[in-house]
C-alpha cells in the first residue's frame, strides 16, 4: 500500500475545501487558530510513517484527551467504572442535560463531557497526583517528555465553563460526583488543554492499533481485550452526535476534539491523526472528517 | 483456529443458564417457542462451517429482516435513501416516540423500528412486487428457495401492532410515509414473519464477511464500500439501546431480532447466528449476547 | 356595567388586526372560511345580552367540544375518570407524543388532544349511543335542536388525521383504549365537527357561570363542586400550550378551537363567546385572545 | 360565613392525617422542624380574621418568597421581564433542567427554581441593595419589621444546593444569567431563607385579595391589573408539577414552599396561610392541600 501517494492525493484533492466550517470560537485560546491548519501523520504497524502539511505542529487536543483518562481509569478501576457512566452512544448534543435528567446522573458514555467529568472524578479519588500522573502516561505512551498543558487554555475555560460547570453540579445533585465539583472541573479543564501534534497523537494512540504494547517499546501497557473495549467505545461514541456519521463514512474507531483533531486507528494496521481547526455543525473537524473518509476509501481497508 | 472446538466450549458453558431471561410474548406466535432452544451456526470465509445444538430449527427472523431491506433500499436509492432516515445510534428504545418527534420525523436509523417502516415505505414505492422481490433476494443470498414468511406471525403482529400503527402515522402525519399506512405496516409485518435457521442465516450474512460476494457463487452483489456502510450502521446500531454494550462485549457488527436470533460478521473471517429465544431487558437475546462475547474472547479476534 | 358599549370598543379597536393570524388549512374545510369574520357574544347572568358581528353565523366549534364530552364523562366516570387523564397542564404543544410516551400512555389532561381521545373512548363504553347522546346534550344546553355535526369535516378530518390515529393506537398500546382505535377516532372526529354560532356557545356554556344551572330553565344540570373542578382544568388547560399566557392576560376560564372560536366564562357574572378565524402561532385566536384581554381590562373585572 | 366554626372543623377533620408525608429533608435545617405543627390563618377582606393551631409560629417559607421578588421584578422591569421568563406552567418537576434546555434557557414560569432565578438575577441588577430591599418589602406589607432572613438555612442551602448551581450556570451559559452566577445563588437562598408565621402570610398577601392595596394602610402598592397577573401565574404555576391539581382541588391562586407552607388568596374575600411540614409527593404540604380544599368545599366558595 502506498500509503505516502494517498495522502499526497487526499491532500490535493481536500486543500480546496479548506475553509469549509467554523473555528471554536468558546474560548478566545481556541478562536485564534490559523484556520488554514491542515496536516496528517499515519503511523504504520511496521513502524514506517506518512504526513503532509502541519502534521508536527502542536495544537489543543481537547475531547481526545477523554480517551487518555478513560484508559487510565479503566485499568483503576475495572467493572467499577462501569456503574458510574454507562457504555452507550448518546442521541444528543455532546453537552446535553436532558440526556443526563432521564438517567439519573449517569452519563450515556465516557466521551460526552458529562462522561468524561465524572472519569476525571474517579481519578482525582484514586490517584495522588492526578495532573502529573495523567501528563506522565501520556508522555510516556508517546515517548516525548515535551507534551504539556496549557495553562492559558484551562484558565479560559475555566472561565467560560458555565455549561460544564451546570453538568458537574447537577451530577454532585445527584450522587455521581464524589470530589468538590470544582477541584473535578479544574481537572477535566487541564485535561483538555494538552497540546500535541499529529505525530505525537498518532503514535501515542498506536497503543490501541497495536494490541495494548507501546509502539515502540513493544511494552504491553493494557491488555488486548482493554484495547476492544475503548475501540468500541470510540466507535460508537466517539464522536458526539455524528458518531453514526463517522462510523458510517470512515469505518474506523476515532476521537475527536473541538480544536480540529481527529484521531482514528485500524487496529494491527496503522493509527492516523489529522488537523484541520474548521468544524462541521456537530463540531468535528469538516475537513478531517473527509480526509479519514478519503483515506479509508482509497486503501479499500476499514474494520468492517 | 479449532473453532469447533471453542464452540463446544461455549455450549458447556451457557446451557446451564439458558433459563435467564424472557421469551417474547407481545404475539402469541413467539410466546409459544420452546425457551431453551439453543444453537449457533459459524459459516467461515474458507467455506468450512461449525455448529453446535438447535443451529439448523428454522425460527422468526423479525428484526435481523431490517439488513436485508435496508441493503436493497441502499441499492435503489443510493444517498436519497439518507434524506428520509438517518445513522445515528438512538439514545431511546427501538420504538421510541420521543426522539422522532424531536427530529421531526426522520427516524434516527434504519434498525429502528421507525427507520426499518421509512424503508419498508421505499420499497413499496421502487419495486413492483415488494413481498416477492425481498424473498427471492433473501433466497438468492442464501441459496436456498424454502425460505418463506409466516403468515400466522405476520397476521398476530398487524392484530396487535398498536405501536408501530402509532409510528407509521406519526411519519405520515410529518410526510415521512409517501404510501397508505396500512400497506406500508403490512409489508413491514411481512418482513419480520421470515423464518430461517442459524445456518441459513449464518450463510446469507456471508455477504457482508464477504466484501459483498455470495458466499457459494462468489457473485458480486454490492460492492464493498456497500459491506463497509451496512456493517457501520450494523456495529452502531443494530441492537436497539443496547448497541454499544453489544459493540463493547462482543466487537463485531450484528444484528439481533425478539424472536432469539442474532446474527454477527467478523469481515474477511466469518459469519455467525445465534439463536436462543429467552430475552434480556433490553429485548435481546441473554444467551445469544454471551455467546458471541465468548466467541470473541476465545478466538482473541475482533475488528477491535 | 355598560357591556355593550365595551364590545363596540373592542370592536372598533381590533377591527384594524383582523389579518393577523393564519386560517388553520390542515384540512379544506377549515381552510375555505372567510378569514374577516369577527364575532362577540356575551350572555349575563342576569339573562341580559350583548354582541356584535358575527356573533350568529354557525363555525366548526373544534376543540370547545372537548368541554362537552368531559362534562359528561366525568358525570358518568366520577373519580375513575382520573385514573385515565390527568389535570395538570401540559408543558408541550397539544398533539405532543413525547409528553404521552413518558406518561406511559396517560395524557397530561383532557384538552390536549391525547387527553380527548382518552375521554371519547369512555363515552363510547359509558353510552349506547354516544354520537347521538353528545348531540342532545349540547342542544339540551343551548335549547336549540338545529345544533349538528357537519359530515364533511368530520370526514376530512378522518382523511387527514394521521396525529391523531398516531396519538389513539400509542394510547392503545400503552392499555389505555378499550375501543377499537378507529372507532374511537371516528367518534372524536364527529365531535369536533360540531358547528354553532357564538350566541348558541354562549348560552350553552352559561352552565359554567351560572353553578351547574341551565340558563333558561334553572335546572341543576351538574353540581356546583364539578362546575369548580370544569373551570379550573379549563384555567390550567383551556389553550394548548398558552395555557398560563391566557390565563395571564385574561384571567378567566376558557376553551379555543381551532376554528377560531374562543368560549370563557366569569362565574357568577357572564358567559361570553368570541369568533375570529385567524390563528397565532400557537393555534388560538389571534383577535379572540385580544377581544377578551381588552373584556377584562375595561370592564376591570377577572377572577383575580 | 362564620370561618371560625368552618376552620375548627377543618381541624378536627385533618388533625388525625398529620403524620401523612414526610419532612423535606434535604438540608438540615428543615428536617429537624416538629412534623406535627399543624396552623391556619385566615385574613378577610373585612379585617376579620380566624385561626387555630401553630397560626403564629414561625417557619421557613421557602418558594413562597418567589412571589415577593416576582412582584417586585414586575414593578421595576415591566413587560422586559418576560423577555427573560416565561408564564407556562411546567410540564416538569420544579427543578427540572430538560425543559430548560428545551428552551434554550427561558424558564416556563417565575415559579420554578430556574424562573426564581432569573427574577433574583433581575433584581441583583437593578436593585442597589437587593438583599435590604427585599426584606423592607415583605416588612412594609405585613406592617411587621421583625421579619428576617435565616442565616443558617441560606448557609445550608448554599452548601447543598447542587441542582441550583446547575441551574443558574446552565442559564449562564445560555446568556440570560447578568450577574455572577454565585452571587445570584446566594441572593436566592437568602430570599428562600426568610422565616414568617401564618399570620404574618396572609397579612401579607392580602396585597393580591385586595385589589393591590395594603391591607391595612389602605395604600395602592400595586395596580388591579398587576394583581390579576400575579394571581393568574400563582393559579397555572405555584405547584410546581401540581399546579392542576391544587387548582383542580381548591380552586384559589396559590403558593407553596418546602417549608410546609401555603398561601391561597380569594380576590375580594380572604387571604389564608396553612402550615403543616409533612409533604406530599410533590413536595406541597399534604394537610395544607387538604385543609384549602376543605376550605373551599365548605364555604362553597371559589373563584370558580
């Protein structure tokens, strides 16, 4: 497979369309992004790589970041995990209420922003230096002592966090919440903050392409019946309220973040992360949405 | 792979809880099934095949019926198809009103009961003999002319299909439905009454295990970016609210109907049913979920 | 009070606004009135009476029926009635399913139209000949044998009236129909055609200002205690989703179809009837909500 | 009417129920109240007035402070105010947040927590000490300077008021919070905090039974009109989930508190407080519902 001639298509082929969308303009941190942004890096089982454009600059992660938490709370806490947010893809807008209302406080599933408040609880209950610990398992997954958050990004949301501040509260009202509701936010606003590249995304995330081992260390960090679970759930849910539409279009478990990424690995195949800041209605990245569909359809490979 | 022998093991395994859950008994038809039937037919992409137990009794079908209409609704209409309904797992039971008064009467998928009437509604308005289009295509598919509705379970499910009398009208009411009601639901009922045995439907799935060739003939019969969209929509959908538990357990597109049955592809590897009529709360089969969860587990393979 | 020369101000005010508004047009029927008709009539309680307009030329009465048939049913059902609709006001627009499917089939109160099917289904168990039955009795009210239903509406409402067969075959469903579906429609439809004028409305609904007592002859029809409890759902549920707006700006009891006739009654002082075809946007008279807003306000009389 | 011998039969009647329902329980302060207290006073238009039992002790009155800052709210923004909240009544519980995402942020009604809300809000902005302000209010209708606030309710409230932080960062995040959405909350609790005997009640709501005039002073506070607004949203609204039912039952505009108390006005004849701490289902006082129907019944009295 050619994987360095697709890309060079997809890429000619996507240029054009650009300026399709609109950047997040929630916090002023993320409204001034150049929009023009695009990049790709795809990591390969046998250890070869594939980019174009601004694949090694580093932009915020966002919601990709629920990804790292949930494995890290999986491992925690096993089965447990599982009485607190359900496993199910949600019907509504990834910041929904109503959702919330009917389920008595348990989130559909971990990547909608209620799900993924009440992960960063757990982890505030079980871990003794949750910001560190969770900086650290990134970097080491990605082999880059350089991944850091930015401060300027969690204060701004932390400032302009009304609506996530309402769904931690409202969990607290309910029993879902076991730490102060603040200390929980501070968190989950870090969390999202972390900034990386293309490069670092995909390797990081071959964990999940290459049965649970470090893609380089070959160190078998989960274990590969953890790697089916958070793939599942990536495929189903992974994509607010268009993970449908993804699964539909792409074929592959992915993640996205309003600041443009996408992530997406086949498992025993490759891990692939785009950028491109201009977001569809649904907030995901329009362009990367098309470019993993692009990629999916010219190598004929998908899981299904 | 001894997958001979893992499904030995499986049938050790669940036959003593084969008294868990609840026989379906909205119609008298499906009430009266014997409730520890048990077997599973597994038809591999080499052409060897595996069972064990009840794998050859013929049973109602139902809700599995909902891939072979969508599959040639897709075909005739192509992208139209997703103007009337569209592929986002639902956050609601399967004949859920709420959702489709929010989304103004376009059903949320095709596995739905809602979706499956938009389709059953195109069907009647392409093709020139509805009921005997779908089971000379069903019957191709599987090699195997017997196939047939049953005419007593379609009659019991019109004489007590409130419910989806309910629907059909709503989506009139919003411009949903072109055709009368009435007919639309017939033909709907017509499609749930199939009967087939885990082999015969282990055999037709084949065409979706198979990139979109007949598993004897090798026949071409849609093309692979077909498999890989019905197989999405299968992964995120196909188990009414319980899709992303069944994708998270088992990791592998299905679909499953209240008459026991379920029905898995593992692309390029195989194709499985299953059938055991006892129903967990969430109308699926409570063996039949296990089972393939096993399968997976034992066989170490997924699309994850 | 000088009422009559309060009218002819209302009158002349709102005679300018009569295009607001929009005929109702779901069925032909209702589409085809003369959207400039404009009536008031207002019977005392001191039998005097005062009017202008149109205040005699008969219209499709609609929803106003919806009174009737709950004066009856609950004289006939008493308390049991409330086992199968309830009094409070409904939060969403009068045909709403979401309400109903998370009430488990029991309607938010009898003048949704949920609730009025409800309703007609009793009557149809409680009375050998409902259709017939109903007639009598509004005549009884009005004195006046001329009152009909009009065959071509209820026809065309049948024709058209998906919703609402939606709406009965949920209820069915949910167990909360003991008629045939369709039966219990065609019964609704039948009672929604009714056709009278203002002044008939008026005098028939002096019941519910007058404590239970027949205008004209004095009887006590029904008790004082059930004119309370007809009055205060009418309060509460009177007018779809504007319920509280109504009540707000007018201060009275009362019931709006959409024919564009509005009924209210003041205890103890008048019964008044209004008729303007043009609809706001939630389906009430746009000038029949303001003819009796400017009533209360110059007369400086409401129940508050 | 002679009120005294009616009341003392209400109490006769009602006293054997007391220990139906239970205490709210939520915060502290209000679970320790004496169950048993059991009181009403009742204020005629005639500066007569009846009481029996616990009429002159003092109690947390809870919600039914939000007719206070909604009277208020109304003098001094005018029509403006319902830019900002509705006068629906809920088709919800009080605290619901579904209905609020539904409408992008306008509550249904000024008596729901989230409408109560928005009026604090309103007042913090336009008031130059709110918290003063609002207390020589209530102080000047009663004619009673010893009425206050209850430091450690609004501390308990503060600290477990989880669900009202949801709320009012929810409406924040939706733009129609002004203020800080903490200083709000803790203008609202202080408001919920305020501690009044029966007596001090009804004095006090003789403003909506007498035409807006004090009862005592005579003074013109606010005008009829405003008095049939307020009274018209107390009778679709001042129940939370239950405002048909009080409606239905006792057939006066109302308004009750967690505390365990009610107040009903009849326009022209009386204003009445009951207090009994136990609650019903819908967290209104269960005896206080039943001591107002009595009233109402025996009297023969109502606005209907």
């Amino acid at each position: 497979m050619d994987y360095q001639a697709i890309l060079n298509l997809i890429e000619r082929e996507l240029t054009p369309d650009i300026k399709l969308g609109k950047v997040a303009s929630y916090i002023p941190q993320l409204a001034k992004v150049d929009p023009l942004k695009f990049g790709v890096y795809l990591y390969c089982h046998d250890s070869t790589s594939y980019q174009f454009g601004d694949s090694q600059e580093k932009f915020s992660i966002q919601s990709i970041s629920k990804v790292f938490t949930l494995i890290i709370a999986k491992e925690l806490l096993g089965k447990d995990l599982w009485k607190r947010v359900h496993v199910e893809p949600s019907g509504t807008a990834f910041n929904s209420l109503t959702e919330l209302e009917r389920d008595q406080g348990i989130p559909r599933n971990p990547f909608i922003n209620a799900g993924s408040i009440v992960v960063a609880d757990t982890l505030l209950s079980a871990l003794d230096h949750p910001k560190e610990d969770l900086l650290k398992f990134v970097q080491k997954l990605c082999g880059d002592d350089s991944i850091s958050y930015n401060e300027a990004v969690a204060a701004s949301e932390k400032a302009h966090g009304y609506r996530n501040k309402a769904l931690v509260n409202y969990m607290k009202a309910l029993g879902n919440i076991d730490n102060d509701p603040d200390d929980v936010l501070n968190f989950y606003f870090y969390q999202c903050s972390i900034v990386m590249s293309c490069e670092q995304l995909s390797k990081t995330f071959m964990l999940l392409a290459n049965e649970g081992r470090h893609y380089k260390t070959q160190e078998q960090v989960i274990d590969p019946q953890s790697v089916k679970r958070i793939n599942s759930i990536m495929q189903t849910c992974g994509f607010y309220d268009e993970a449908g539409e993804f699964s539909y279009r792409v074929g592959l478990p992915g993640k996205s973040g309003v600041g443009g990424g996408i992530v997406a690995v086949h498992p025993k195949h490759y891990s692939v992360a785009v950028w491109s800041p201009m977001l569809n209605s649904k907030g995901n990245s329009a362009l990367g949405m098309k470019a993993l569909e692009r990629l999916t359809t010219l190598t004929g490979l998908s899981i299904f």
